[in-house]
C-alpha cells in the first residue's frame, strides 16, 4: 500500500525518531526511558515467512521486536496486533524506511511484496511474546478483535457472529445494515440490562439512524437505548453523553421523505436537546437546507447558537464560540450564513429563509462570521448577518470587516460591479436604526421602525 501523509511530516518524523534512538543518554536520566525498546537491527532485513511461528521465535531470541506494518510510521497498523487506543506508533516497522518489507530497500512509497494472512500470522506469534507486550503495551488480537474491532465492523456484520458474543461493533452494524428480524435474534444475545449493556444498545440506535434504518431504530429504542445518548457507564464520569441519535438521524446528505417524520418520532418519545451534541442536528438541517426540518428541531428546543445558554455566550466573547462540543465548530446560525453566503449573488429562497428563521430564534452574531462574504453577495442574505450584528451593538465591526476585506480583494485585482454594490449596502447599514432581514421581497429594504 503507499505511505500516506505529506513526505515532509515524514521526513521529521524520521529525523526525530533518530535523535531519539541515536541520542547519547543525559547523565541521571532514567535507563527505562533512555533505552530503546528496539536494538540497532538491519532495517532492510527481509524474512522469507516460510514458518512464520519458528520465524517469529527465531527473531524474538535475537531481540528483533519488530512487527509487520501496513502503512508505516505516518499512518500504521499491524495485522494480527492490537494495540490500546489504536496507539501502533508504538510500533517499529520491519522492513525499509516506511513500509514492511519493501521489493526495493529504503524507498519509502514501495508496496509491501509479504503474504498478508504470514504476516498478520507472524505478527500473532510476536504478539504472544511476553518481552513484545512489555516493550509495547500491544499484544496479538483475538480472532473478534481482528475481524471487528480493527477493521470496520460495518462493512462486514449483517447477522450475529456466534464466535463473537456481545462484540459491539456486530451489534451496531446489524442495527445499520440488518433486517429487523436480524437484529432481534442479535439482541437475544445481548446482555441490554447492565450499564454497559445498555450503553451497546444506545451506540446501536446512533448506528441505525446513521443509516435511516428506522425500524431497528424503534426496536432499539423500545428495547432500553436511551434515545439522547446518555452514557451508563461512561470512562469519564464528567462525560456522560455519547453520540446524540438526532443528531446521527440528519448527519447524513440523503433527502429521505421519512426523515422528517421519525424526527418527530424521536421529540415525541422523548428526544430533547439536553446532549450538547444534539444541536448538531439543526446544523445538519441547515447545510441540508431542510426547512421544515429547521423549525421542527427550534420549536423543539435546538439553539441556533449550539450548545450554549444566551448567559454563557455573553460570558464568552459576545457570542465568538461554537459549541461545547468543539469550539472549532460554527454554530447552527454560522452555518445558516455561511451556506447562504456561499451561492454569491443568487441564494435560494429556502436557504434564505432558514437564516432568517435561526435570526428570529436569537441567533447571534460570532467575530469573523462578516468574512464569509466574497466579492458577490446577495444583500437579503447580508442584511441577515448585519441585523445580527445591529441587535448585539456590533454592526460597524462587522461593517469594518468587510469593508476591510473589500479593499484587500481590490487591491488584489478583484474589483467589481457586484462588489461596489455590497459595499453600498453595508455602508448604509450604519445609519440604519435597525436592521430588518429581508428574505422574501424583492426590494431590499434595509432599514424599519421595529425589529421583526
């Protein structure tokens, strides 16, 4: 397989990792951690995988614990072994520079010429080593390990596996990709009382509606997953809310007619807005330009704004975060402007619509949200963003922003027609005693006696 990652980030890996092993120990530094697990061994050392155990044996006795890798140090995994948190840069390719094995020594993008089922059983046998778990903390995997928990169980599982009892990631592709039949003989199987039992059946219904398989979505929920994603037993007790099942039933593009009703199905059996992460469904909606699906998920308590209350987004920068989730994340109301934004001259008139919605439900204005605004704008999506920014006292800044970034695409070249007019619009804004959003007239009336 070829090396993935830019050749220069693997360049410094390399150049670290041999001042690393190379380095000369600092006097009172501790041998465990001034010691490489690896001796100096030949690094273009190729096995013949003739008795992969014996071989394996052999190497172990000279002190080479190195595995076969698939996709080397940028990106690696080794088959047959499993390592906590998918941790394998733990791990020391066998091999050439990168890649296990290479047909030419020391060319990095070569593809391994190794049987895979010798290497993965090769791999098994190190794995077993006593002297390899302890120099790694990765151990061979188990047969349900391998089949399911490194690769993707999805593409595989659509019955229950009976060497593989209570194997999560069977679970969650049978609610995925089974039939309802298929996935009541799996549930028999599961233990869906105890904490951890429960949590199973919750990732399970996240799984399902990822996969607007609604029936098994019903199953499970009428079966004890807890239909907002509420952890029993989470690693963090601080963090008790997994994946939100609405927002897993609009994270992806389908235009499913029956979306919109098992999302009324979900808010009548109790589906709320108390996960933080299930704001991201009106997110979702927004990019999908789902209107009715909009004003279901606010009448039902989403934010524009995500996660946070009004009082923490006063208390954070006026308003400049995304959600608790990731503060990398744009907000529902982010999203409605800069999808719009992103039509240019000519947006749609749901689109339009769903950022006025998100304004009228107390969307606020975010720094930086005025530079998603190229050199052709439609003023009915501006006048949102600028009434945004008018109700929070902020409107010159955002109006600066963009004159700023206006004058940087003139200088640049980039003057324009389109350009000049978007200019006019934000300079009359100023003198404006509020603004008005408009989505549906044709006129543009940017100024009005009362907020709407």
């Amino acid at each position: 397989m070829l090396v993935r990652g830019p050749l220069l980030s693997v360049i410094f890996m390399l150049v670290a990792y041999a001042a690393m092993t190379n380095a000369p120990p600092v006097a009172g530094q501790n041998r465990r951690v001034a010691a490489s697990p690896f001796p100096k061994l030949n690094a273009c050392e190729t096995i013949e995988l003739v008795d992969p155990t014996r071989e394996a044996a052999t190497n172990i006795a000279k002190g080479d614990l190195r595995p076969f890798t698939v996709y080397g140090l940028t990106s690696p995994d080794a088959p047959g072994i499993i390592c906590p948190d998918n941790q394998y840069h733990r791990l020391q390719s066998r091999g050439g520079t990168l890649v296990s094995d290479m047909s030419v020594c020391g060319r990095g993008h070569s593809a391994s010429n190794a049987d895979p089922a010798a290497m993965e059983a090769y791999n098994r046998a190190l794995g077993a080593s006593p002297a390899f778990q302890q120099s790694t903390g990765c151990r061979a995997a188990t047969y349900c390990e391998s089949r399911y928990v490194k690769r993707p169980a999805h593409l595989i599982a659509t019955k229950l596996d009976p060497a593989c009892p209570n194997e999560p990631g069977i679970l969650s592709s049978i609610a995925g990709r089974g039939s309802a039949a298929d996935l009541g003989a799996a549930l028999s199987a599961y233990d869906g009382k105890s904490p951890r039992g429960k949590d199973l059946l919750t990732g399970a219904l996240v799984a399902a509606l990822e996969s607007s398989n609604q029936v098994n979505a019903k199953i499970l929920v009428a079966a004890g997953a807890d239909i907002n994603g509420r952890l029993r037993a989470p690693k963090d007790a601080a963090k008790p809310w997994g994946p939100s099942p609405l927002a897993a039933l609009y994270s992806r593009d389908p235009k499913r007619a029956d979306r919109l009703d098992m999302a009324r199905w979900l808010l009548a059996h109790g589906a709320s807005f108390i996960n933080p992460r299930a704001h991201e469904a009106l997110k979702s909606a927004v990019t999908w330009s789902e209107r009715a699906s909009v004003d279901l998920l606010i009448k039902g308590g989403a934010s524009p704004n995500g996660a946070l209350s009004r009082a923490e987004l006063d208390s954070r920068a006026a308003g400049n975060i995304g959600t608790v989730v990731n503060d990398a994340f744009e907000t529902p109301f982010y999203a409605s402007i800069a999808h719009a934004a992103a039509f240019g001259e000519r947006v749609p008139e749901d689109t339009l619509a769903i950022a006025v919605r998100l304004y009228r439900a107390g969307g606020r204005y975010r720094a930086g949200l005025g530079d998603v605004f190229g050199r052709r704008s439609d003023p009915r999506a501006l006048s949102v963003l600028l009434a945004a920014a008018h109700r929070e006292g902020r409107l010159k800044e955002v109006a600066t922003r963009i004159e700023r970034g206006m004058s940087n695409l003139a200088a640049s070249g980039g003057s324009s027609d389109a350009q000049r007019r978007t200019l006019d619009f934000v300079r009359a804004a100023l003198a404006c005693p509020t603004i008005r959003p408009v989505a549906m007239e044709d006129r543009i009336k940017l100024c009005s006696t009362g907020e709407v």
